[in-house]
C-alpha cells in the first residue's frame, strides 16, 4: 500500500539563530496518512516528531 499525506506538513518552531544551534521543533498538528487516491481514508497518523535542527559543518 502506497500512503499520501493528506494535507501540507507544518513544524513549530522559532529559528533563533542561523545556522540552527540545537533548535527543537515540532509538528503543528497530526499528520493523516491515507491511500493515493482515497484521501478520505485515512489508515495512520503521525502525532509527534520532535526534530532538533543543528547544523556541523
């Protein structure tokens, strides 16, 4: 089964300095996951993706 999101993924977060220095963001909302071609289907959900955005050169 091939799933699609069902609608535009969105982090929260504040971009205190660049290049990130340990920023930690997070899903605005959950994520539905449905088949192509049936988005009103929806078979799994991602609830949480803690991401923290640094950056090593």
């Amino acid at each position: 089964m091939t799933l699609s999101n069902t609608r535009t993924l969105a982090t929260l977060g504040n971009l205190t300095v660049f290049p990130p220095q340990g920023d930690v963001y997070q899903l605005q909302q959950p994520i539905d996951f449905a088949p192509v071609g049936d988005p009103g289907k929806v078979v799994a959900q991602l609830t949480a993706l803690p991401m923290t955005m640094s950056h090593n050169p």
